[in-house]
C-alpha cells in the first residue's frame, strides 16, 4: 500500500529519523523513496547560488543519515513555493505517503506564518505523515487508530495493518470517541468489542491479519480525547482519517472552516505528542 514516499526535508526537525523507522517495518523496506528540498526565490543570483548550495547539502545529509537505496532513491533540489512545490511532486511521482517536518502551529498561526505542512495538509489528497520539532520520534511497535467506522477510519485501519503485520509483538490500539457522552469509557474486551457494532468489523479484520488488538472506547470531545489517549498509551504513531471535503475544482481556495474552525484532523496533528499520520479520502 505504501511503495511511493515522498520525504521533504529542510535540514531541521525529526523527518529524516522517522523515515529511518518506518524502512525498518518489512512491509515498507523497499518503497521508493523521493527526497526533495526547496529553495525559495532569492533577491540575487549570487544568493540563490548559496541556497542552492545548502540545499544539496541538506539533501546530501538526510540519505547519508537514511543508508537509503541509491537504486531505489531519487533526490530532488526544486525552485519555488516550498508549499506549491512539494504538492507538485507528490503528483508528480504518485507518491503514496507524504512525511514532512511541523513546528505544530496552531490554526491562525499556521495561516499568518505561512506554514508549508498546514498548506499540503490542507490541499493534498494524499495521506500525511506529520512529525512535529519537538515530540520524541521511536521505532513503530504500536499504533493508535481513532475509529469510528467512517471510510476515513477504515483507510486508516488498513494502512495500520499494512504496517503491523509484519512486526514482531507489535499492537494496535482501536479508539473510539463516543461523541454523544453516553456510555462506558475504558478498556474494553476484546470479546465486549467483538459486538460492537463501530469496532467489530475493525477487530475481525486485525485478527484475520494476526495482528495483536486493544481497544479503548472513551467520551467527550473527540480530538482532545484522542490526544489524551495516545499519550495514555504511550503509541508510536496515531492514525486519523481527514476526509477531503472540497470538490476538486475548489482545491485553490482556502478551506475557512478547517484552517480556523472546528477541524477534528487540525487539532490533534497540532496537539498530539506523537507523530500524525493522516489519511485522506475524498468526500
């Protein structure tokens, strides 16, 4: 499911490990990997020269760093918008996994300082794997998927398969945010899950993959929640789907509601202390 990975690395930030973690799942170990770094436009050739010269170095450093694959790598140094350039490429190649670095800002600062990781988020239809500067990156053994039976939830759930079959001991935790406040909170069964009608069809499809299921139901305000849980949990990655809901010919403009609104997706990639692997399915 994952064969294409675009990484965008710009020499700061926990990107670069991250993707050295996830080579290390065997369901993963030979995706091929894009590296791209982006120089903005300089004022003088004399300074685009220098970027430029920074840039292959960052790029230089990042598959040193990685051991990656020469016949499986290919680097890219890019001219422009970082924002525009790296939705460009994730086209471009038909990546199947974008990873980026984020500073985690918060919706109105993330508009006003114009963050690449908000605008690729925000117009990519393309699953995301968001790592902020300051959360500890470790090797995936388990993964939290918020689930609630939505198509977005259940590309999420493969995805998480796709990663943990193959992994030794590893664990995934199914957590469901009950959104209406009724109900139990807590650890449930495996058994009690079984009938339940929002996580039964997620436990039979773990289980038809071997891979090893937890499931913790909870209520209140589903993002903070999820963030809470996955803290609880002490989980190497959480899964949340993000449907896209603009219609293509939409994709320029700005999406008021999600950049400063309620967007569930928005705040736990801002408020999780893990890295965010976002799924996206269009609707």
């Amino acid at each position: 499911m994952i064969e294409k990975i675009l990484l965008a690395v710009s020499g700061l930030g926990h990107a670069e490990e991250m993707l050295k973690n996830l080579k290390e799942i065997p369901s993963i170990a030979q995706a091929k990997v894009t590296v791209l770094h982006v120089v903005p436009s300089q004022a003088t050739s004399a300074g685009m020269t220098t970027k430029l010269e920074e840039g292959n170095k960052i790029i230089a450093n990042a598959v040193e760093y990685l051991g990656l694959d020469p016949s499986r790598t290919i680097t890219m140094l890019r001219q422009g918008e970082p924002k525009d350039v790296v939705c460009q490429v994730a086209d471009e190649i038909d990546a199947d996994l974008i990873i980026m670095g984020s500073r985690g800002l918060k919706r109105l600062q993330a508009i006003l300082s114009n963050s690449v990781s908000q605008y690729v988020f925000q117009l990519s239809s393309r699953p995301m794997l968001l790592v902020k500067d300051d959360i500890y990156v470790k090797k995936i053994n388990r993964i939290m998927v918020a689930y609630d039976g939505s198509d977005a939830a259940k590309q999420c759930l493969q995805l998480a398969l796709f990663l943990l079959r193959d992994i030794k001991g590893s664990q995934l935790v199914l957590a469901y945010v009950n959104k209406d406040l009724s109900g139990k909170q807590g650890e449930v069964t495996l058994a009690a899950a079984e009938k339940d009608p929002v996580l039964a069809g997620a436990i039979a499809e773990a289980k038809k993959q071997g891979v090893q299921t937890r499931c913790i139901t909870s209520m209140g305000k589903p993002g903070e929640e999820i963030c809470r849980l996955a803290e609880d949990m002490s989980v190497d990655l959480l899964m949340l789907g993000s449907p896209d809901r603009r219609p293509s010919v939409a994709k320029s403009f700005v999406d008021i509601d999600r950049l400063i609104g309620s967007s569930l997706s928005d705040y736990v990639r801002v408020n999780a202390t893990c890295p965010v692997l976002l799924a996206r399915t269009v609707g």
